[in-house]
C-alpha cells in the first residue's frame, strides 16, 4: 500500500514539472512596456540589433539550455529504536543527458526606450521562463 502511495506522489510531482505552451504568451506579456535597461539587466546584452525601416529599435537575445531529463530510482533504508524502514523513491535529473540543446530566441522591438512587439522562437516551455517577476 506504501509503495502505491510513493508511486502516485511521483506521477503528481512530475505532472507538475511539465509546462503548458500557453505559459509562452503569459511570459511574452510581462514583457510589454519594460524599459530596454530592464531587459538588458535581466538578459545582459543583445547578441545583435538592428534599427528597422520606421525607426524601431530591434534586439535579439538567445538563450540556450541543455535538454533531456534522467530518471535515478532510489531506495532508502534507516533504522532506529524503533525498528527499520525502507522507502522508495525517484529523482529527476535536469542535465545533458540526450546532448541536445534547447533555444530560445527572443527579439524585442522598442520605440522610445520601451518594448512595443515581441517576436520569440524556440521551445515554448523554455521559451515561457524567461517571464519578468
């Protein structure tokens, strides 16, 4: 019965990991207005900017992220004056564990200092953490 309760706890743990694609637009959003000396103290510098045709300033940032999760199963034993127990459970490993690289760009265009259109592509659960809090 314990190791049914353990199973469960983890299928709701991970379900609550996994991030939704319409996050993307509620990231995108908190964006809107922000002054271009916020985003540079978020995002450091641009990794390239362009001035387009009706006097916008435009600025591309890109992030990119190691993908791929790992799943280490464990088992625990502890004792005490009490007696023994065992208890099992599972981690998830966020690293380089399939080599493949997650992107995400984003180009912010601003009038007057201030971000007036978005423009962001990649893997919209990567994509939706670059959110301003």
């Amino acid at each position: 019965m314990q190791l049914a309760n353990v199973g469960i706890l983890s299928i709701v743990l991970f379900a609550g990991c996994a991030t939704d694609t319409a996050d993307l637009p509620a990231a995108q959003s908190t964006w809107h207005g922000a002054r271009f000396e916020t985003v540079v103290s978020r995002w450091g510098a641009p990794m390239r900017s362009t001035v387009m045709p009706d006097g916008r300033d435009a600025h591309t940032w890109v992030s990119e992220s190691a993908a791929g999760r790992a799943w280490y199963p464990s088992v625990g034993v502890f004792g005490g004056s009490r007696g023994v127990g065992v208890g099992v459970g599972t981690g998830i490993s966020m690293g380089q564990t399939s080599g493949e690289l997650t992107r995400c760009e984003r180009t912010l265009f601003f009038r007057n200092g201030q971000v007036v259109e978005q423009s962001w592509q990649g893997n919209p659960g990567f994509c939706s953490s670059f959110r301003l809090n």
